[in-house]
C-alpha cells in the first residue's frame, strides 16, 4: 500500500493486544497521498496523513517502532504514540466508550515518551484530553503528580468540547479546561452490579 506505511490509531492497539473490540479496519500512516480507502475481504484500508505538527518538526519518524508480526517485520506506532494519537484522532478508534476501555487495558507506558509527543503535536486540546485521562488513571498507570502539572501549562485557555457532536449532558472539568459527556465520567457502559 506504501512503502512507509506505519500501522497506527485503533490498528496499532490492536497490535499491540489492547484493542477492546476487534474492529474490521486498517489504518496506517504514510506520507504517500493516498484519496480513498479501499475493502479488501471484509476488512476496511484507511490510509491518514502525518500529523502536520510532526512533518513541520522532521519528527514523522517519532515513537514508531519495528516489531515481528509472524515473520514480517513491520512498523507500528509505539504504545506511547498510541495513547496520545487515539485522543489526538478519537475517529480513528471508535466510541469512547472502545477508546477508554482500550487505553485501559494498557499496564505501563513510559511517561517521558507520552509527554515528549504529545507537547510535539502542540494541540491543547488533545494535551486536555490526555491529561484527563491520566488524571483518572494515575494510581492504574502511576502517573507521577509533575507529569500532570506538565501537561496542565498547555491546556486549552478557554474550554474545549472533548467531543462536539455529543448531545447528551456533558460537565467542565475545569481542572483540564475540558467540557466531557457524563457518560464517559460515569461509565455508563458497565453493568450497574459489575462489582458484585
């Protein structure tokens, strides 16, 4: 499909066995201008462009990594990349329901790495989501305190919708300048005896 391709969004967690449901979807980076995806048995094939902020930085090549899949050595985005491109492009992995599910399944990232790329995208928004996130998950992923208080420097000044198009009731977490759906901050999805 592209000699550089780099497997990456919802395809990269599933990858790496963190996908929460298997998704009949490929996506990959390239720098090839590729116009539309194609089927090819059943499974969807999405090419997506390099985040603009990386091209202009010469960082294209940021977190991605050579792993052995069955013999073939392919290029994948590390878990790190992964986690802030999901937040970044929540599209490219589905409800956030499947995304937050996913990124929880993830058991330790390397937290110099997440906050190296996600100051690299520069987009205050995605640095919001992914601090919210983290701030739920600290204890799970044990997010020390500076890392948080990092990310908080380059929060949206003004508050942002983690998703515009969502029309059920929503709450500011002003801590994150983020305005979330109560779903997501109640986890609706869970059976309401899961812990019985």
């Amino acid at each position: 499909m592209a000699e550089d391709a780099v497997i990456a969004y919802g395809s990269a967690l599933d990858l790496h066995g963190k996908l929460h449901t298997i998704q009949n979807r490929f996506i990959y980076l390239t720098k090839k201008r590729v116009m539309t995806s194609f089927d090819f048995r059943d499974i969807k094939y999405q090419a997506v462009s390099i985040p603009l902020a990386l091209k202009e930085l010469g960082h294209e090549s940021f977190g991605v990594q050579s792993i052995d899949r069955l013999g073939q050595e392919v290029l994948v985005t590390s878990l790190e990349r992964t986690l802030v491109d999901v937040l970044d492009r929540p599209y490219l992995c589905g409800s956030w329901e499947e995304i937050w599910l996913s990124l929880e399944s993830i058991e330790y990232v390397d937290m110099d790495q997440v906050l190296k790329y996600a100051l690299l995208l520069a987009n205050s928004t995605t640095i919001a989501k992914l601090g919210f996130f983290l701030d739920t998950h600290r204890e799970a992923l044990m997010v020390p305190e500076h890392y948080l208080e990092a990310l908080r420097k380059h929060c949206p000044v003004k508050p942002h919708y983690i998703d515009r198009n969502q029309s059920q009731p929503q709450k500011m977490i002003a801590k994150w300048n983020l305005v979330v759906p109560q779903s997501l901050i109640n986890r609706e999805w869970e059976e309401p005896n899961a812990n019985i």
